[in-house]
C-alpha cells in the first residue's frame, strides 16, 4: 500500500523496478534504476538503468521492508512514484 495513502496499492510487478543505487542529495531523496530483468515477461514499460528518480519523502515505505534483496521503486508510466520499498525485512 502507498504509504501516504494506505488505501490504494502501489505494488504489482509491472510497476516495479531495482533502484538499488539509492542515495541523499541536497535534502532529498533519489535512487537510479539498477533493474536489468527483461521487461515483456513482466509486462512493463522499459525505463533505461542508470535513470534517476527522485523519491519524494512520503512515498518511502519506513515501516517496512523486503525480503527481494533489491530495493525497489513503483513507478507510473510517467515516472510518478507510487512508493519506494527499501531492502531487509520481510
């Protein structure tokens, strides 16, 4: 769930990307797209590794994390972020 809005999902693997790289600067929050799975079987728009996103701070998920080994960012097809899930948890 979006963790500024707790009732609509931000998950589903065509929205997902492994934004690994993920880092503070200037007071805010970014990661880059580190995901290279091919995009067909995941039914996904293609968005280039290395393309950095910003992660606007009431979209990071802090109560919780994953158990993929991948940090993960949930993007519209505008780039829109739905929610950033950091690595650990479950």
């Amino acid at each position: 769930m979006q963790p500024d809005v707790p009732n609509l999902s931000c998950c589903g693997e065509a929205d997902a990307y492994y934004c690994d790289d993920y880092y503070a600067k200037d007071g805010k929050a970014y990661c880059k797209i580190t995901d290279d799975r091919e995009d067909e079987p995941l039914r996904r728009r293609h968005v280039e590794i290395g393309t950095e996103i910003e992660i606007p701070i009431n979209k990071i998920k802090w109560d919780r994390g994953n158990p993929t080994g991948h940090a993960i960012v949930f993007l519209s097809t505008t780039n829109y972020v739905w929610c950033f899930v950091q690595t650990g948890g479950v």
